[in-house]
C-alpha cells in the first residue's frame, strides 16, 4: 500500500469526504479541491477524459485518489487517476536528444529513482551524421516528417523494450522530459529548423509549450505531457539548460561557468543572480575531426597519451586495450600537452625537429609526426599527426580559451574569478584538465574547482522528473539567462592571437603550466612584439 | 483590409518586427511577446500544431499576424492564425442545448454580430422526450455514447446546414459556448448522469474544463476551443447561468430576481454583491402538463384567455389563428385568472356553479368546465378543464410561489424589495405578468419591474463569446452564486398551504389584484384560521 501523505513530485495521493445532502458538490469539483489544498493553489485543470470514469473510481477506492499532476508555467494538471493500492510505479522518461545518441532514462516519479537507462544511435544519422545535411533534408516537408519519424520511432521501440525488460507498460509512463541542442529539438517537435543556419539565424520556438507527447507520436500514456527543455538561440539549446539545471550553478553564490567543450563552445557563466551565455565554433580539431588519424571513441582509439621527458618516448592507451587505430579528441588533447611538455613542440605548436627526432618524417611533402609506428597498431600502417593538422587544434584550443575568456570579459570578471568549473558532454568528461590546461585551452585553476559532470543533458532531464521545483527551475534559468553574441572583432582577434600560443603568451595567466627551458629564448622573443 | 489596432473579443492583429542578428528571437517567441502585450498579459500559451506554418506565414504577411485567442480560467491560449487580409469571418458558434430544442447561433467574433440561428429538436427525444428517461437510457456505455452521439451528430449537421447557407465554412468556427441544463450538459460531454437523480444528487462536474471541441466530436475548427457553462448541482445547470450573464442582474445594484418558469421553478436571487439560487418542482401543471387539454404551443394551441366580467363569455385566442386544439401554458394561466376574475372561480380555485352556469358539465363522475365547445373546436371534441387539474395548477402556482418567497426570506428580503424581476426561457417569455399575479404565482411587482428575456440560454451562450469578459464573468458568478437546498420542512408547508390561495390569503401581498365582491365573504372565512 502506498502512503496517502503529501509528497514531492508529480504523484499526489488524496482522500476526500465522501458526498452527502449536506455536502453535495460534483465529484470533479470535490476531487479537484481536495488536490487544491494539497499542492496549494488554485490553478489547477483536468482534462475531460478523465472526468468520464471518476465517479466509479472515487466511490470502488473508497474517495482516496493517486493521481499524477503535472505543472504547465503556473497552472498544475491532472493527467492520469490510479488506484492507491495499485504497486504498479507511474515513471517518467527522460530524454537526451544527441545529434548521434539518444539516451533514454526511465524514473519512478513516486520513489524519484531511476529504473533503467538505455542508449541508441540516433536513427537521423542515416540521413547525415551532421546536423547540417539534416537541416538540408528537412527543408521538404517530406524530409522533415522522415527525420522526426525516424527519432520518434526509435524513441517508441526503445522505450517498449526497456519497459519490456522491467516488466512495465509504456502507458505507465506519464510525464516525458526531453533535451537537445537547438536543430535536434525542432526535428524531435516536426518544426522545420531551416532558419536555424540563415542570418539571421532565428529558431521556430524558444520557449517550448508544453504539450501531450501522444502530440508529437509519443506513444507512452495517451495523456502524458512532453516537457521539452528551452533553448536561446540556434546555438545554444535545451541540452544546455539541462546541463546548467544538472550542475546547480544557477542556485550556488560561486561564479561558476559550464562549458560544454566540442566542435561548438557552448558556455554559460553565472550564479544564482545571473547567467550569461554564448556559443562559438572551436572548430572538428579538437575532437580529432581534421587529422587523418581521428576517430570517434571506441575500441582502439588512442584516448591517453604521455611522453616521458626524459627517454621522449611516447605511451599510449587505447580503449579496450585493443591495438591502436586511431586517436580521439582526448587523446589528442593529451599528445599536444605531453610534446609540449617534452619540449617537442614549440610555444608556437610547431614541431621541434631536434627534440622530436626520429619521429618526424616527411611524406608526401609534408611533416609527419609518427605518434605509433605502424609495426605496432592496428592496421600496420604508422598514426601520424602533420605539422597542418596541430596547427588546427592549435586554433582550435585557442578558440575555446578565446570564447571563455570573452564572456568573461563581458560581465567584468576574470577566468580566475571562477570558484567552479562544470565540463559537461560525453567529450568533456574524458579530457584530462591537466592536458586541457597545459595546452592552455581551458584556465589554470586550481583542479578541485573542475567538475566533470558527464552526460549533464540526461542529468537534467531526469531531473526535471523528480519535482515540481525543476520544471520551474528551467523557466526561471531561461528567463535570467543573457545571450551574448559572439562578435569576431578586433578584441575578439587580439584574444585569440594570444591564445594561439602554448599555453598562452601571457604565461602568468598559467602558473602551474610548466614551459620546458629548450622552449624560453623562443618565447621571449615572440612574447615582445605583443606585450 | 482589416484594422491592425486593438479590438475588444478574440480575435487580434498584432505586428511585429522583422528578427535581425541584434533581435533575434524565434518565431513563436516573437509573436508570443508581441501578443502579450496587446492582451496585456504574460499567461499564454500557444499549440506546437501552429508553431509548424508559423514561420512561414510570419514571413508571406509581412509579420503581421491575425489570431484567434481564448481564455481559460487566467490564461490565453492562441486557437488559430489567421491572415489580416483575408476577408473571411472567424466565428463562434453559440449553442443552447435544450432537452427539447437545440438552438445554435452562429456570431461574427470581429464584428460580434449574429451571423445566423437554426433551432432544431434535440434528437435525444427519440429515446425520450423527457431528461428521466435519456438518464435511464444512458445507464449502460452504449445508451450513454448513443445520446451523445445523437446530440453531436445533429449539432455537427446543422452546423453544416447553417454555414452552408453562409457561405462559411464548419472550419471558421474557432469558438463553442454552450448552454444546458446539468443533465443535458452531461450528456453532451458524454459524462453518465446517473448520479444526478439518485440521493445525494451529485453531478460529475460542475465546472467543466475549457477543451477542444473536437474532443467531443464537434467538427469545428481542429483546434476550436468548447466552453461549457458551469452548473451548480442537479438542478440549477449552466443554462441559468447563461441566464445570469444575459440578465446582467450579476453586475446591477438593484436587488433582482430570475426565474426559469416551468416545471421546475429555478431562481436567482442577488445583485452585484452576491447571488442565491434555488430550484425545485412547480410541476408540470404550470405547462399544461397534467391537463387533458394541455399541448406545446403550437398551431391552434390556446395561448390567451379573456373572460367578459359581465357576460361570462370566453374569448380565447390561439397560435396562428387556426381552430383551437388544445391550450398551452400561458393559456392556462391566462384562463385561471380570468376565471378567477369573473367569479367562477373561488380564492380556492374550486369552481363555483353559480357563475360558471352552463359551461360545467359532468361527465364520468367529474365535474368539467368547458373553455371551448366542441363545434369551434379542430376536433369537434369539446376542450375542458376538470376540477383535478385545476387543483394541480393551483398546487403549481402554489409552490412557484412558495420556492421564490422561501428564498427571499433565506437571504431576510421580502419579494416586495425586488427592483427587477427578470424572467427567463420559452415559457416565461409568453406568460402574460398580469395573468400570473393575478393568480398569485409571481408577486405583485410593479410592471414596469418585469423583463422577460425570452430564450436567455442562447443570449447567455452569444454573450460568452464576444469578449474576453463574458467568460470571466461566468466564472465569478458560479463563484459567489450559494445554493440553497430548498426543504421542505414545516416552515415551507406554512408558506405553500398560505399560498395556495388566489392569490394569497395574505392579500396585502397583491394589492393590485381585485378579489371579486362575490368571493370576498369566502376568502374572510378562510382566512381566519391560518392568520
């Protein structure tokens, strides 16, 4: 039996005065005050389908009611009546909405634990693996319907089959809580994200309503309601706001900043009192995306990389401890940071002929530097990275530093003023902060103020479940949230050439990046034209 | 073209700005602050359906949009775009849902003009023509999904028929407000009534839910809204509410007075302060309901009755002049107080063969009064009213009576304070005021005090939708309207046994009622015990 007290989140259990001649109010008025007085306020709808069998209910449980509520700005809704005495949970499903996975996360609303959790690839990526072509698709409506059917689709059997696994029906899902980026939201919602990548870059919707997720095909119970997370702007999207939801900065009195570090920059800085945002390219490099040697995560791929300074030889590890086919964006991270280290590379990233010795060659007109030789990987043939590509995810690092740095210069603050930074995404949480700010990509702080909040999007998502406080929450960071637009001016440019070097040319900014004295007498002599 | 400024009512025409790189909010967002500022508001919500042509249309009419919005309890919800050049009408469809008589208008929501009426018979009278037995019948799913079917199916045809005729079509219909009785209402929305007429009387709802019409099957616009009026128990249904908005006594300072005539006696009592309501059974007496001769008013029905003080003669007259047939119920009061009048009649309504002469005649036992001989009859049967049913007029009047006075002394009023006394439906808007002062079933009010508001449903249902007001309005009527259950306990015997008297044994109430000389000696004698 389940108890009848008040408790937090979407799951309410009531028991009524039964009607007399005395007391002889309809039984949907009676039922709706009785919930009034519980989630104390007044606004407070019910849809007509559930009107049709409450008389029976109320009087076979004896006017005690479970119910699940759910809370559209100020107004709470009823979506579904049980049984008090039913065991069977009332879920919700959690929805990260990636551009190449979808994770999914089924909660318990009543014991506000997750049951299961389940990943696929978002079934889009047969049309392009990049939002761009996806965008490009979509621009018939044809091609649009097919992206949404395809996400919708897949979110429907993998939903039956995690419920499957628990033993429970996708009707016992009630409340859905989506994330994405911008363009994924539109395609999940079926809205045409066309004007997403045209100046002036303007998204269908912002703030989106809520809605019954059987709306958009959502095949969980046929009341249930979507809440989808908010976006600012075409670059900065509701997987975002889960993320900040997920991290808390928006409640803590810390400066805090998130970055959600990839291709594009996603940042906020903030705290409980304001939040400013911004999005800025970094550019493929610094997920391994332009060296020929780049590869997604997975079994083979190079993710660690350490020089010993002394031998100059280089360790990698490889995921699964399968010999080495490629490098992945940490790794990557990780190879600049150690040649660095090893005085291979210069503070101006090119390589170091003397140091790097033997491992530089030249094919085809160009440096390569043989990061495995190819007796000992995978496919036989050496992994190299040319002197072109380093220069990429020297631009790329620079990139990053140069977008946090100008939003922090925007409200006032330093980047060392920062009392917390939260890595979010998948890549995030696999970068060695060490590397990431021997490389001078991200600040030298110190490393108890980072915080690796990995997949922050479903975080927040399954957060947005457990109470009525988060879906408020997310309103209330929306609203306080500032975009700034990331104007690529003159100050803009000064930011970045400085950054371009290792770690930076103002190294004071760096105090625990330790630059290797063969490298000085080149710093020097480039640091003085600029200061 | 159509005005851009702002116009009371649903429909609005609002322009935006053009989105640039320095404002560059989405679409919906737009259009959502730009709406908000001409409701004055921040509660609105729009559907995603409309979000998908949203930017498009944005784009084709030069950011100006039209729309179609409504209120539901403190928020607005954006129904329809519309193009400001686009000279069709967006309605609204008023709906008075009779147990025997639907009527339907169809209103301009720019304009606020009637467009067209179409009254047609509730089909619903094919299982019964009265609600006892549609109740019986919609006991079981099928019986219950049969009425409603029944109900929705033939709104849907002549909604059709109606628009046809109009050049409009079912689609431009964004807004239904409907009317009935709580049975009716019931059965419309499709919620079993079975509880309303079993002890303790409770409806499944009284405030029903704002939703889509097309939830019940209305074949409007897709996304049109249904408001339904609210009831306040069994017996007191939205279409008195909808009589209360017509009547405007809601909003006035003079203490008035609004009763639905029939067989059941359903008044308000109140001003702008506050409201009392009431109803209970007169009995179908009133309509002509117990009477042999009794018939709806129809061609041929008696609908007026003079008696000739001097002569005794009867002249009746009938609807559209045809040979009579029978009497409806304005005629049968209009024939009691003329009876009355004449003498023929005593202050206990029992016939008095004197002054009735040649028209009583006996026939299987009982004593009958001829109102019509058979040679000026449409059936050659003569038309004549017995004793019995006499006595159930009086027993009626007696208690219409008795149910107005015992709620004027619930709130410490007496019927004499009334400044206006409104009444309402089809019944009460053919009953001579004279006629039924005359026999003491409404009080002795100054004419002047008197307005009949003929079908007040209907007026009520057209009212809702012509401002964002009316709604509001029925929605704080419902909330200071106090039910009085009526009991019938000694106190309302008293009242009912004094009234039951023509037209009082307190005569002073009916100062302008003229008690004939002949029958004076016998109201004396009757008087004394009860005074």
């Amino acid at each position: 039996m389940r108890k009848s007290t008040a408790q937090p989140g979407w799951v309410k259990t009531i028991t009524l005065d039964p009607p007399s001649l005395e007391n002889n109010t309809a039984d949907a008025d009676r039922f709706l005050e009785g919930l009034k007085k519980q989630l104390g306020t007044d606004a407070l709808s019910i849809d007509l389908e559930l009107l049709f069998g409450l008389p029976e209910r109320l009087r076979t449980q004896g006017f005690r009611v479970r119910c699940v509520v759910f809370k559209d700005l100020d107004r709470y809704a009823v979506v579904a009546l049980l049984d008090p005495e039913d065991p069977q949970p009332a879920t919700g499903l959690a929805l990260d909405i990636g551009t190449t996975s979808v994770v999914m996360v089924l909660v318990d609303l009543e014991t506000r634990q997750p049951l299961a959790r389940r990943t696929f690839t978002n079934p889009q990526v047969q049309i392009g693996p990049d939002i761009l072509t996806r965008i490009h698709y979509s621009e018939t409506r044809e091609g649009l319907f097919h992206l949404k059917a395809l996400l919708v689709s897949a979110i429907n059997e993998n939903l039956e089959a995690l419920c499957r696994m628990k033993g429970l029906k996708k009707e016992q899902v009630y409340i859905v809580s989506a994330a994405g980026n911008t363009a994924m939201t539109h395609l999940f919602l079926g809205l045409p994200p066309g004007r997403l990548i045209r100046e002036p870059y303007i998204p269908v919707v912002n703030r989106i309503p809520l809605l019954e997720a059987a709306r958009i095909g959502l095949r969980v119970h046929p009341a249930g309601r979507l809440f989808v997370f908010p976006n600012i702007g075409s670059y900065f999207g509701g997987d975002l706001f889960a993320g900040i939801l997920y991290s808390g900065l928006h409640e803590s009195d810390t400066l805090s900043l998130l970055v959600d570090v990839g291709t594009n920059a996603e940042v906020v800085l903030g705290n409980r009192d304001w939040l400013m945002a911004c999005a800025g390219a970094a550019g493929p490099a610094l997920e391994g995306g332009v060296t020929k040697m780049g590869m997604r995560a997975g079994p083979g791929a190079i993710d660690r990389v350490s020089i010993d300074p002394a031998t100059r030889k280089i360790r990698v590890q490889t995921i699964d401890n399968q010999p080495p086919r490629g490098i992945c964006g940490s790794g990557l991270i990780d190879l600049a940071a150690a040649l660095f280290k090893a005085g291979m590379i210069n503070v101006q990233g090119k390589f170091n002929p003397v140091s790097c010795s033997e491992h530089l060659v030249q094919r085809d007109g160009e440096w390569h530097f043989v990061v495995v030789p190819g007796r000992e990987t995978a496919t036989g043939e050496d992994l190299t990275l040319t002197q072109a590509e380093l220069d990429s995810l020297i631009r790329s690092k620079a990139a990053m530093y140069t977008i946090l740095e100008t939003l922090a210069h925007s409200v006032g603050v330093s980047l060392e003023d920062i009392g917390a930074f939260y890595v979010a995404g998948a890549f995030g949480s696999v970068i060695d902060p060490d590397s990431a700010i021997g490389i001078g990509m991200l600040p030298d702080l110190p490393r108890d103020r980072f915080h690796v909040l990995g997949n922050s999007a479903i975080g927040g998502a399954v957060q947005a479940l457990l109470s009525e406080d988060g879906i408020d929450q997310v309103g209330k960071i929306r609203d306080r949230t500032t975009y700034l637009e990331l104007n690529v001016n003159q100050a803009f440019m000064n930011r970045f050439s400085a950054a371009k070097f290792i770690p930076h040319t103002d190294l004071s900014r760096f105090p625990s990046v330790t630059v290797p004295s063969v490298l000085k007498p080149a710093l020097e002599s480039k640091r003085t034209p600029l200061s």
